[in-house]
C-alpha cells in the first residue's frame, strides 16, 4: 500500500512539472548547511552548471581560486554575486596568510571576475607605491583603519599603506600580494571610508558571475521537449549543442528555465479601460498635473530667492576674506559684467589650460591690457578654497619675480582671479619641447638667469615676505616666462602663510609627485625647507631636459631625483645633461653645469636641516653666473 501510494504521489508531481509554464528547469544543487545554492552555482557534477563550480565542506560554501581556498560568506542569485572571506593576518605581524600564494588569483578562463565594488586597504607596502596610481597620501583610509583595528596593529610601523577601488570589468582577476608591492591586505564591500572604521562592514570581497548561457546538451533527450530543443551553438567553434528556447520562450539566466515573455505588467491583466474610467483618470490626472505645476512654480520662486539671497551673502563673505589681508594691499575687485567682457563670456578659444583648480582663460580689459583669468571649478570647494588662499597670499607680496595680482571678482558663482599675462608659456613647454624651438631657445645662460629669477622669488617669500610664505608646490610647470625668458612664480593655491611662533606648520601633505619633499610626506612637518627640496628638482630639469617623474626610464630611475643621484654616484653625472647644452658647451660651462648639479643634490639632502635655505641658494646661482660671464669676457 505504502508503494503504491508513494508512486501515485510521484505521478501527480509529474504531472504538475510537465504543466509548469515556465518549463523545466536546471537540477538545482540540494542547500549547503543553511545556505541555498542558487542557479547556476554548482557543488556537484550532477546539479548547476559545471562552469561555475564551489564546494561544499561541513556546512560552509568555499569558492577556490587558482592556488588557494575562501570561505564564502554570502550570495545574492539575482545580483548573481557572492562575498568572500579574505585572509586574516599572520598573529602579530603585518602579514597576510595567502601572501604565499601571492594573494588572490581567479582562474581567469572561468565566468568570475572582482567587481567594482570592493574597497582593497593595502598594508606593509614598498615606497615605490608612491609611483602608483593608488591613494597613498596621508588622507587614505587605510591609516584610519590601521590605528582602530586590534588585528591590524602591527602594521603602524610598516612603510606606507593604501587604499584602492577595484575595477570591476570582465578581465579584474586578482588581488596581489608580494614582498615588491604590499605584504598585507583588506577588503571592503561598498565601503563609506567617511564613516569611522566601528561603522564599516565585515571584511568581505565580492565576486560576480557571467549570466550562464543555455544548457549543453547531446541530444534532444538532454532537454525538455516541451519548452527547448537541442541544436547546434553558432557562436561555438567545437560543435556544442545547447537546449535553445522554443519560440515565445526566453532563456531566464538566474532560473536556469525557458520562461514565457512578460509583455504585461499588470498583475490583472492588460485589457483595455471602460470609456468612464478613462473620463475619471483623465479628470483626476488634469487635477493633479495642475495642483503639481502650481506647486513647482511656487518651489522654482522659492528656491531662485534663496539662490540670490546666498550669492549676496557669499560675494560679501568672500569680500571680507580677500580685503582682511593683515595689512597688505587689499585686492581690486572686478566685476562679473567685466569678467565675461574680457573673456569673451569664457570663450572656448580664450581657455589657455585646465588644472586641478579650473580653468584659466586670456582676456583684456577695456584698456586692452591682456589679462590671465583663473576660474576656480563649479562645486568644486577645494578649489575655491585655493583661489581664495591665493588672493590671501599674493596681496601680502611683490616681487618681480613672482607673477602680478591684478584683482579677482567675487559676484559670480565661482571666484576669479585676474593676473598679468606672461607671454611665453611655462618653463616645462619650453624643456619638454612644447613650444616650436623653446628648448634650443634655452641656452645655458638663459637656464642659469632662470634658475636666479626663481630663486630670488622664493628667497624673498621665506625671508622678506611678513609672515614668510611657503608655496608648496614649486615646479617647472608653476615657473612662467616672458618674452624675454625673465622667470616668474606662479600658482599660489596651495601657499601657506607660516606663524611667527612656530618652525613647521602640521597639515596634510599636498604638493605634486616627484617634487614632494620626502620628509615633509613622512611628518607633515612644513618648513621653507621643502620649497628648496622642490626647487632641486627644477636645477634637475633646467640641466637634463627630463620630466620630474618619466615612467619612459627604467624602473629604479623614474624620479628624476633618484636617477640623477645614481649617475653622480657612478661618476656619470656629464651623461645627464641635456644634449641641447653638452654638445655646444665649453670647459668652463661643463664646469658650471657640474656646480649647478652639485647645488641642486645639496637641495635635495633628505634631512632638510643639511639643505641650504633660498638666500643661500640665490647667492650660489649668482656666484656660478658670475663664473660663466667671465668664461664671455675672457
């Protein structure tokens, strides 16, 4: 009795699946502890779909990757991703447990791949990450979450940490560890670093999984007659066969089943509407479409008086911050109408170039003076705080080696600065061969007056400006040149103004690769010392003709500075200078170019206390000037 009834309940089973519209679907593979296993994960030969195999042991979901194992701590079938468990640190060090298989590598002929998600926290890192692409400034999360992580706290002693976004396309593969990179690692997924690290998810990295195509099959007995036929894969060059949807049907990826197409939305069916209830939905939309415009009208009113009301109050505020120049000379404000006139309304064809800050456009006033005009970026707060602290900074100065504040204008949404235009372009146009014959135009003692005008800038911001300023971000690209290749600094946004009573101001390191003072990255410490480790650089660039940062040279050479140390090192230092020099140059101008080398590696000491300062530098340039204009006389 027990037997028959056992299979008239299995006939009726039957039954129903083979009336089933949506058709019959993938074997589903049976729930791993408390975990389903949705389509079309496999942990079985027999279920899924064996392209996208896991494991299951003792309860626990394990996804394997190409020479390593992890935990999977959650799916999501209709996002069709999982998380995985990264590796813990080794106890007590700053070390991760997979760095021996060098972290984590999908197989990458399998339909898995990182998503975008993922925030990676990298921890014990080399110094050439610096060289990277990745947040490793003082700024990265992964300091926040160094110091408020117990596990994590032997790597408050390691070199440098950072912080990335994983890039999520078809081809992300791999999470790397190694002892030339970064020792240790964590991952977080849709990660809010703004939040303090109590706050922030469990380590997890998510993983997604290519939508599975049609199941393979070897003949028609391999897929349900009722609702696919099996046929030959067009896309396929070794001749598999797929169970292709009949006709009405569509393959449902996340199902794993030939479905019906949807075509109506509504649960009640698409029929058409009585003409009455047309009438009232017509009445009740003509209703509610004019209480709607009434109500936006009155918002758009609101909203346009606010806006106006703010600007005021801004342009006032900003007023205030740019005339309380502590005894300077407050700056000449321009208006907005006169703005747009000397730009031409911001004409495309006056945009001179584009930074971090915004744009900067060529105008002239109504004298037909021709002005720069540097427009902070819209929403961009930072650099309206920079131009901002410019104005702060050049109304305290003037020297004729640093560029001419003309005036800013406050009324519009965005401040505008208005400077003297220098004619020539930048010191880097002319070396890097930017401006037809800039750099043959560039003898060495054009190089050398260059060098003397820019150090006489700088020389005058650290000793005679009250207080002394320090700029920060001093760099061939900020040095502009007229048509008489006279130097001036430019580009005071990131300045500082220093405090009578204190030898370094603490702030977040800024500056620009490749000319950032080592020390002032490692201990935030700002001191006129780190202009002259910048302005190094610029002796390096003025004698080589190269980039401060070419990933063109080999590895170990990128930085300017480090390559030209390693040829003076060796005793190559001649096969650094610029050919455009060494091939027309004298003895004597050899010489010189040798003793501006030598300058320029005094500047660039790692412990700031062993560089000399800016006065001690411009007196240096003028003693090898005055070398060279002997080498003339004679």
């Amino acid at each position: 009795m027990e037997f028959t009834t056992r299979h008239f309940l299995m006939a009726i089973l039957l039954l129903m699946l083979s009336r089933a519209p949506q058709g019959s679907p993938a074997t589903p593979c049976p729930a791993c502890g408390n975990t389903t296993v949705p389509f079309p994960l496999s942990t079985t030969s027999t279920c899924g779909d064996q392209s996208y195999k896991i494991r299951c042991s003792s309860g626990t979901l394990i996804f394997d990757t190409l020479n390593n194992s992890y935990p999977i701590e959650s799916i999501d079938a209709k996002s069709q991703r999982l998380v995985i468990q990264p590796a813990a640190l080794v106890q007590n060090t700053c070390v991760s447990t997979d760095k021996v298989h060098q972290g984590i590598q999908l197989n990458s002929t399998l339909p898995f791949n990182i998503t975008s998600s993922n925030t990676i926290v990298y921890l014990n890192c080399t110094l050439t990450l610096l060289q990277s692409p990745l947040n490793c400034s003082a700024a990265s999360a992964c300091h926040a979450y160094i110091n408020a992580t117990a596990s994590a706290a032997s790597c408050q002693s390691g070199p440098l940490c950072c912080t990335y976004r994983t890039g999520g396309s078809s081809n992300s593969y791999m999470i790397r560890v190694r002892d030339s990179g970064c020792s240790a690692y964590s991952s977080f997924v849709n990660l809010n670093s703004a939040q303090p690290v109590s706050r922030w998810p469990e380590p997890g990295l998510e993983i997604q999984w290519l939508s599975p195509r049609e199941t393979v099959c070897g003949s028609q007995e391999d897929c349900d007659s009722a609702t696919s036929t099996c046929g030959p894969d067009a896309s396929s060059t070794i001749g598999i066969k797929r169970c292709f949807c009949h006709d009405g049907l569509v393959w449902d990826p996340i199902q794993g089943v030939c479905s019906k197409k949807i075509t109506c939305q509504n649960p009640d069916g698409c029929g058409d509407s009585t003409k009455k209830k047309a009438i009232i939905a017509g009445s009740v939309c003509g209703a509610g479409a004019a209480i709607i415009l009434a109500i936006i009208a009155f918002l758009l009113y609101k909203r346009n008086k606010r806006i106006k009301e703010a600007q005021a109050r801004l342009a006032k505020e900003r007023e205030g911050i740019l005339n309380a120049s502590n005894g300077g000379r407050a700056a000449k404000l321009f208006s907005g109408k006169e703005i747009k006139k000397a730009t031409n309304d911001f004409s495309n064809d006056r945009l001179l170039g584009v930074g971090g800050y915004g744009e900067v456009y060529k105008g002239f006033l109504q004298d037909g003076t021709p002005v720069a005009v540097k427009c902070a970026k819209l929403g961009n707060a930072k650099g309206i705080d920079q131009v901002l602290n410019e104005v702060r900074i050049l109304c305290q100065v003037n020297h004729r080696n640093l560029v001419g504040l003309l005036g800013c204008c406050v009324e519009l949404e965005q401040p505008i600065l208005v400077y003297e235009f220098i004619e020539n372009g930048t010191l880097l146009d002319h070396l890097q061969g930017q401006i037809p014959k800039g750099r043959g135009l560039l003898s060495w003692t054009h190089r050398l007056q260059i060098a003397r005008h820019t150090a006489e800038g700088l020389a005058y911001l650290h000793f005679m400006a009250v207080p002394p300023v320090y700029h920060r971000d001093v760099k061939s690209s900020n040095i502009l040149l007229d048509i008489n290749m006279y130097a001036k600094v430019s580009d005071f946004g990131l300045s500082r103004l220093a405090q009578t009573d204190m030898s370094h101001i603490s702030t977040c390191a800024q500056g620009t690769l490749g000319y950032l003072d080592p020390e002032y990255y490692r201990n935030y410490q700002l001191t006129d010392k780190s202009d002259v480790y910048s302005f190094g650089v610029v002796l390096l660039e003025l004698l080589t003709a190269q980039k401060a940062i070419d990933f063109n040279r080999a590895p170990d050479d990128v930085n300017l500075a480090v390559y030209v140390h390693r040829m003076v090192e060796e005793e190559l230092l001649v096969d650094v200078i610029d050919p455009v020099l060494k091939n027309v140059a004298t003895t004597i101008e050899l010489e010189t170019m040798k003793a501006v080398a030598f300058l320029a590696l005094g500047c660039l000491e790692e412990k700031r206390q062993n560089r000399p300062s800016m006065k001690e530098v411009a007196e240096e340039i003028e003693y090898i000037i005055s070398i060279a204009s002997a080498k003339v006389v004679e």
